[in-house]
C-alpha cells in the first residue's frame, strides 16, 4: 500500500534504536522527509549508516527530549529545512522494573520521560501541525491499561500519557490535527537483549525471546518487531488513516487484550 508520504515531513523522537528507528525508516521508504534526533549523535548516526536517501531526505540531530529548549531548536530546524511539519512521533523514554516503593526519583523520571517529553514535542510542533492538519503519534505501552506490581513508575505514567492523548486530542480535533496513540507489547528492541544477557541464560537468544513470550501469554507466541510498530505508526501519520483520531492501538500480539 502506497502510503503518500512523499514530501512530507515529520518529526521522530528516539529515533536511534528499535521503534524510532523503524519508524523512520518505514517513513523514509515511503519517501517522507524525516527528522531524527536522539541524544547521542554518534549512535544516531551509525544507525542511519546503511540508509540511502536523498541529501534532503534526513535530518539527523542531537537532542534530548526531555529538554523543551532542544526540542523547540529541534522542530524549528525541521521546520527551516522541510518547509513545514506534517507529523511527530513522540517515542524517546525506556521504561524501568521497580515497583510502589520505588525511590521519589525513578517515579520523577518516568514522568518527566513519559508525559514531559511527549507535551514538549507537541507544544513545540502544535503550531506547525495546525498549519499541515498533521498527525501526532504518541507511543505508549500496554501497561498503560494493565496495571503490573513490576512496573508501578511506567504503568502510572503510561496511564497519564493515555489520559493526555485522549484530551489532546478533543483539544486539537478541530484544528484537523489526529492524535493517536499505540501501546507496544513486549517488543525485540535491545532492551530484550540486555535482559537476555543478564539472566545468565544457557539457551540462544531467539529460545530466550520465544521462552519469554510463553510466559508472559502472549497469545501470539513470539515477541514483535520493532518494523511491526514502525509499520503500523507510518500508516496511522498517512492520509489513508484519516478518519482516526482521539483512540489508541494496542500492538502487542494479543497481550492484554481489551473489549
């Protein structure tokens, strides 16, 4: 399916590793105009190593999200180059284990990594959407609607983030810009690798993932794919998703299912 992302251009954070850099490189080949940062510009830059695009086609920049002030010099420098911004994924922020009593700071942290990143992307680009009538993606994860005593900091603020797409979204409705947001399931992005070598496990890594999708019940079987989500995202900022706005989608092989 022909997405018509040509010529568009959009905004992506995290976009160094596993769903941000899927993201961008779905949008890529469907020849949108994409700008990446991350806060490491070394390691962005080596993702990208093995992209071909046109000179024109990529940004890459060094920013983190978490800071309004790189985000507002972020979008104002997509918006030089491209000429405008038709969409912006808000993706940076890995999640932490820790449960109710986790330290003041790791509760801090993923609030500012969750709800904090994700408003300075969109206050940053809000006005440049409602000139484009563009998209915003915001990804979230399961736990935002299935509460886990291992993930008390994330799940709390992922249900926040899932509030705040839900009110963004009345807000910006009819300004014609959609607000989405997706919630990942147990996903095999370098985070699973970590995790995989620090469980001491004798078996290859691809058992190790197939073992852990077993159980957590994942009805699927298998963890997804960063380019399942990435996929899944591009379609959601194209025209051929137009008429889905203020819902979420759950991309996470059954896990948690809702009704």
């Amino acid at each position: 399916m022909d997405l018509d992302l040509h010529e568009r251009a959009f905004v992506v954070s995290g976009a160094s590793s596993g769903i941000g850099l899927a993201t961008a490189q779905r949008l890529v080949r469907e020849g949108a105009r994409v700008c990446c940062f991350a806060r490491d510009l070394d390691h962005l830059t080596a993702a990208f190593a093995d992209t071909v695009t046109p000179h024109d086609q990529l940004l890459l920049l060094a920013g983190d999200a978490r800071r309004p002030e790189d985000v507002d010099a972020i979008v104002e420098s997509a918006v030089r180059t491209f000429g405008g911004v038709h969409g912006v994924v808000a993706n940076a922020g890995a999640g932490v284990t820790a449960g109710v009593d986790a330290d003041s700071e790791v509760w801090r942290e993923q609030f500012t990594v969750k709800i904090g990143a994700a408003m300075a992307l969109v206050r940053a680009a809000r006005p440049h959407l409602v000139d484009t009538q563009g998209a915003i993606v915001l990804v979230n994860g399961v736990s935002a609607h299935h509460p886990s005593p291992e993930l008390a900091p994330v799940g709390a603020a992922r249900s926040a983030l899932a509030n705040y797409a839900a009110t963004l979204s009345a807000d910006l409705a009819p300004d014609g810009v959609r607000v989405v947001a997706v919630n990942v399931g147990v996903i095999e992005t370098a985070r699973q690798r970590e995790r995989y070598e620090r469980s001491g496990a004798t078996t290859e890594y691809a058992d190790w993932c197939r073992a852990e999708a077993l159980r957590r019940s994942i009805p699927l079987q298998r963890m997804g794919r960063p380019d399942e989500v990435g996929d899944t995202i591009a379609f959601l900022l194209s025209d051929r998703s137009s008429y889905t706005t203020g819902t979420s989608i759950d991309i996470s092989g059954g896990l948690d299912a809702r009704t």
